[in-house]
C-alpha cells in the first residue's frame, strides 16, 4: 500500500496540472479568484448495508442498546466565492438523520467563514499564507429517549455555537497541492437532560494537513486532522479525536467535478458536535464512525454590477 502511494507521488509530480478551482474540501489555503463561485453537494450515509469500514457492526451495532450513533444519513451543501483578490467567502449547511439512542437526531449544521489572502510568492517552496474566520452552529430536535442505556428521557435545548480562527500554509508542488493548518476554536454549549442544564463552554485545538494530487482528469484528495479539547467542564472524558479523509474526484470539466469519499473518525463526533458530549453520555462516544459520500463542485463566473 505504502509503495503504490509513493508511485502515485512521483507519477503526480510530472503529470500537468488541470488547474480546477474548486475541490469536495473546504480546508484549502488558497483564496477562491475572484468574481468566481462554487458550489458542492454531496449526499453521506453509513447503515447495516453500506458499512465500508465495517464500524457501524464491530464498534456501535445497535444504537438503542448502546445508546450512541448507528445509522446514518445526510445532506452537505457549501457555496464558496471570491469576493475580492484577497477574500473569499463560504456558507455550509449539512443536515444529519443520527440513529441516537432509541431515536433519531436530526442534527442541522451551519457554518459560515471568510478566508482572507495573507501572502502568495509562487517561486517560494510554501508559497501561500491565509487565515479562516469561522462561526458553526449545530442544533437538533428534542428528543424523549426510551430503551437505552443512557438513563436519560429527554433531551432538550441541544445546541452549541463556535467561534475559531484558523492559519492555513500552502505549496504547490508541480500537479499536487499540500496544506497544513492550525485553528483554535471556542465553543458554547446548551443541554439540558431531564430539566438539569448542562450548558458548559469549552476550547479546542485543531491542526491537520489536506493532500491534493491531480493525475490527468482525476483527483486524490486526502486528508488528516487531530483534535484536542480543553476546559470541558466534564470529569473523565475523552480529550481528542482523529479525523482521516479521502475522496476520489474525477473531472468533467474545469467547472465541474464529481466525486466519491469518506471521512472516519476514532472518537465519533467528538468535537465535531460538541453538545453530544456531557456527563451522562461521555463515555458511550469512544467509538470508532464513519462514512461514505458521493457529490459533485461546480464552479462558474459569479459578477455583481459594480464589483
């Protein structure tokens, strides 16, 4: 495995770059041109029937007995512009249908972030600096829980809000694109279990690199992330989070991209949606989860009058 991965390295260095503007991740250093817009849609799923990585069986199996995440489906969607030379502007929004406990969590996520342009020398080795500006909102229906293990019966007020700030390096080597990035970001939370609130605040740390190789019309991106939390508010748990990504994009155009991916994560939604995590239901997470994704990027000229 190792030594197909380091062919595909040297193969990618001296094949010709198509020079896409967008691809499936947002975690890119590099600003969006300007006047152009993108936008991506995929649909993720894990069930008893679609189990890549043989997760959902080995490590949850049934989520009303565990009282944790079984099945899953969603819908992720992002509109991406370049607002300036220097600036450019995302919005994301990703539903999720969890099987959670006996019942199913329907989570909503918003995310909106500026990335603005630091600095860029092309003949530099790391020829790209910029910053993210980020808020995240997570919120999920109430839920009256029955048949768990959880000793919880509702849940309410689920929600949390992030602030972070992210620094981002980026190098172009020939056909391929490496970046690194490091983010802080803090977090508000509101629970509220059985009428006792557990709202709390938290901080995490985030950094992690993203790998882009073009050969010819396909892409391989893949990507890692490590996760710490601090100042959790809560006795005995689980502190951080491995976030591994890969996707398969195969090119139709210089606009348009289609691709199949997956994200797995050795820790659930640890830190991802952060009001999951509370006293009563810190230790049912330490799991491993996953899944798999299919979507398209198409990216086109997006012009205001007077801009």
């Amino acid at each position: 495995m190792i030594k197909t991965l380091l062919i595909l390295f040297l193969f990618a260095s001296f094949v010709k770059a198509l020079d896409v503007q967008a691809t499936s991740q947002n975690i890119r250093s590099y600003v969006l041109p300007f006047q152009k817009a993108n936008i991506s849609a995929s649909y993720n799923v894990v069930s008893k029937n679609f189990d890549i990585f043989n997760i959902r069986d080995d490590n949850v199996g049934s989520a009303s007995r565990h009282g944790s995440i079984g099945d899953l489906n969603g819908l992720n969607f992002t509109l991406g512009y370049g607002f300036s030379e220097y600036i450019s502007l995302f919005y994301n929004f990703e539903y999720q249908n969890l099987d959670y406990a006996s019942e199913s969590l329907k989570n909503k996520k918003q995310h909106f972030f500026t990335k603005l342009g630091i600095y860029h020398n092309p003949s530099s080795f790391i020829d790209t600096f910029s910053t993210d500006l980020g808020f995240i909102h997570n919120g999920a229906n109430d839920l009256k829980i029955s048949g768990s293990n959880l000793e919880i019966s509702n849940m309410n007020d689920l929600s949390d809000n992030s602030f972070y700030i992210r620094v981002l390096a980026g190098s172009k080597i020939r056909a391929s694109i490496l970046d690194f990035y490091l983010g802080l970001k803090y977090t508000n939370i509101n629970t509220k279990l059985d009428l006792l609130s557990l709202n709390r605040n938290e901080t995490s740390l985030n950094l992690g690199f993203q790998y882009t190789v073009e050969l010819g019309n396909y892409l391989i991106e893949g990507g890692y992330e490590y996760i710490r939390l601090f100042n959790r508010s809560v006795q005995n748990i689980e502190s951080s989070n491995n976030v591994f990504n890969l996707t398969l994009s195969y090119a139709l155009s210089r606009q348009i991209l289609i691709f199949i991916g997956s994200k797995y994560y050795t820790n659930q939604y640890n830190g991802i949606i952060p009001y999951l995590y509370n006293e009563k239901t810190k230790n049912v997470f330490d799991t491993k989860f996953g899944y798999a994704n299919i979507g398209f990027v198409y990216s086109f000229d997006l012009k205001f009058p007077n801009h």
